[in-house]
C-alpha cells in the first residue's frame, strides 16, 4: 500500500498532491483523459491520444460498456483470452481422442455408456 | 510573446495563484512557471519552444513513450503543486496557446463555468481506488461443488476430462460473475461515502508491478471526490470494503488533484 495518508503526516493540507510517486498509467490516465479541455490553439488530437494509450497497453476494457454490452470483459484480458483459445482446442483434441477411444476401446470398458461427447464438448461454458 | 519563438502550455487554472509556490516547482522542459492571470481566474503557464510544440511535432513526440512521460509527469507536477494551496482546475494535457493574450481570452470566455467548479471543489480531492483480484478468486467453484470433487466412476480418462473442464468452466463462470458484483458493490458503497464519483478503465495488469507479477485483474478502477478532512476515513472504508473477500485486494491513491472532476459536479 502507498497511501501517502500513511505517511508521516496525516493530515491532508501537507500530504495533499505534494509529488509522490503515483504510477505512470495512474498519470496517464489522469492527464490524458481527464481535466477539462479548453480550446488551445494547438491541441492534442484526442482520438489519437486514447489509441496511444491502448496501445500503450494501460487499458483493457471498460466495465460499464461491456456489461452495457453485455460482454464478458476478462475475454479482454490476455491472459484469460489466450486460456480460452487454449481450451476451445483442447475440447477439439479431446472429442477426437475420446472418439478414438470409444471405437477402439476393449469391450469390458467403455462401452457401457456413450456419451454425447461432441454435443457436450461443444459447450466450453455453460 | 517574444516573436513567435515561444508558446504559452497551460497547466491549471485556479482562483489564486502564489508566485512563491511557482518558484517551487518546474515546469515542461525545465521551464520556470508562471501566473497568467484574467479577472478573477489564473492559469499556471509556462513557455515552450513553438517549434517543438507544434501540432505536429507535439502529436509525434507523444507517440514517444519517453517523451510523453516526461510531460505527463511535469504536467501533473506542476498541477499537483497548484493544487495544495487553493482549488484547481487540472487542463488535460496538450493545450498549447500561441500566447499569453490567449490564455486570457480562454479564461474570460470560460469564467462563469470555471468559477462554478472551482467553488464544488474547494475542500474537496480526488482519492483513487483500484480494485484487483487474484486470478483464482475469479475461478473459484462456488461453494460445495470442487471442479475436480466429481469423480466419474467407470469413465474413460477423456470423458472424465472433459466432464472435469466443464465443471471448470461453470465455476470460472461464476467466479467472474462474483467479482463483478463485488466490484458493483464496493463502487456503490464508496460512491455513497464520496461527493461524486467516476469510474476510469480497468488497467492492464501489465502496468501495475505488483498485479502484473501476480496475474491480478483489475476489477474497479474508481475515483471518488472526498472531503478533505475525510480522506483517512475514506481510505479506510476501501480498505475494508475488500476485507473479507478472498484474493481481492484494495489499492488507495490519492490524494490527488481532481482531474476527474474538472467537468463539475454534472459531469460524467
């Protein structure tokens, strides 16, 4: 935790915005999205600035619009998106391996029950 | 203006200025900063090469990252210093006038407005409350349902697997829809502690060092305009609102100057 509220002073008038390293996407976040915008004669391209950011990687996905949009916004996040392509193909590589199995499997074992394999495996969530 | 060879950027504007708190504090490049003032209304200013902030070579030089950290970060400098001795009003970053007279005639244009909001916020700043949540609070089985509690007796190991991924998926489902109510709670509940409140985009992980170690997901990334005399209790608040909640942690920022609120109390 960095509060600067627990820092030696507690009170606000002195550890009030004095600078403090706040992290760089707090900054950016702030100075390019935020505060007013005035009419300047040269003017940042605010289109522009917010693709930089993403591609900045400090944004991945908004909870308002995606619930709004009803979209599941961890599929934003890389790193579950990637579990997910990973497990669509692993269901692929299951249903053929359980397929291979289930024709090819010893008579005492297996053949008891058939189950709808690919009408379940296609369902990678419920 | 010296003869074209200088632009005027534009921090803050503000009721007060006090050159003292100016001299403290550098600005873009270096550059010594500055009361521009009209009326009622000052603007923290300093110079800058016109050249090198040209709409082009501005543009340009913000697709730097080096760059544009170094002027998001002397800009929130000099905003941040403003701030502690009256209200502020934080200017997005890039406003470049071509002059002082400028400025002023964005001031008297603006004042009613400005001065509006500058009255909400006196007393007042920005907290920042970062929500995360560790990757297995998001997959957690709901309760007396383990995604690998249900053997399959008399299965084949591919079917057991696949009856295994499923109730994984069920429970990551869950997990999900868990930490998006408690990220709805906890927003409600601070917002009601707080004179105002906005939500900003959830971070990548990628740019917190902490969350980007762990694999953490941010699940709300909020500000709240709080009192001043109030921002240890509030922090506070934060801190417990996430207690409680497994592999959720809070993170509390602030004060900060109120960027998020430059667009008044109607602002969204």
């Amino acid at each position: 935790m960095t509060q600067p509220w627990n820092a030696a002073s507690g009170s606000m008038t002195r550890t009030a915005r004095r600078p403090e390293p706040a992290s760089l996407a707090d900054i950016l976040e702030r100075v390019l999205d935020k505060g007013i915008v005035v009419a300047g004669d040269i003017r940042v391209d605010l289109l522009d600035i917010e693709l930089l950011t993403i591609r900045l990687r400090l944004i991945i996905a908004s909870v308002d619009r995606a619930r709004e949009m009803g979209i599941d916004w961890w599929e934003h996040d890389p790193a579950l998106s990637s579990a997910a392509r990973d497990l669509a193909e692993e269901n692929r590589q299951l249903r053929d391996r359980v397929g291979e199995l289930e024709s090819g499997a010893p008579p005492d074992d297996g053949q008891r029950e058939r189950p709808a394999v690919p009408a379940t495996a296609d369902r990678p969530r419920s | 203006m010296t003869a074209g060879a200088t632009a005027t950027w534009v921090y803050a504007v503000t009721g007060e200025l006090d050159q003292a708190v100016l001299d403290g504090v550098s600005g873009i490049g270096g550059a010594p900063v500055r009361e521009v003032r009209e009326g009622a209304l000052s603007a923290a200013a300093s110079s800058v090469d016109a050249a090198a902030f040209s709409e082009d070579t501005l543009q340009r030089r913000l697709t730097e990252p080096g760059e544009l950290e170094d002027l998001a970060r002397a800009h929130h400098r000099v905003i941040g210093t403003v701030a502690t001795t009256a209200p502020a009003l934080p200017l997005r970053l890039g406003a470049v006038y071509t002059g002082d007279s400028r400025v002023r005639a964005m001031l008297a244009q603006r004042q009613p407005e400005f001065t509006r909001t500058l009255a909400w916020l006196a007393g007042r700043a920005e907290c920042g409350v970062k929500v995360w949540a560790r990757p297995d609070a998001l997959t957690a089985p709901a309760e007396g349902r383990g995604a690998a509690a249900r053997p399959e007796p008399g299965r084949g190991g591919g079917a057991a697997y696949l009856s295994r991924r499923r109730d994984e998926l069920a429970a990551r489902d869950q997990g999900r829809q868990r930490a998006a109510a408690a990220a709805a709670d906890i927003h409600e509940l601070l917002s009601g502690l707080a004179v105002a409140a906005r939500q900003h985009q959830p971070q990548d992980p990628a740019a917190d060092p902490q969350a980007g170690q762990s694999r953490e997901v941010m699940l709300l990334n909020g500000s709240y305009l709080v009192d001043a005399g109030r921002m240890g209790d509030f922090a506070a608040a934060a801190q417990a609102a996430v207690t409680g909640r497994g592999g959720v942690r809070a993170d509390v920022t602030g004060p900060w100057p109120p960027y998020s609120f430059a667009d008044g109390p109607e602002g969204s």
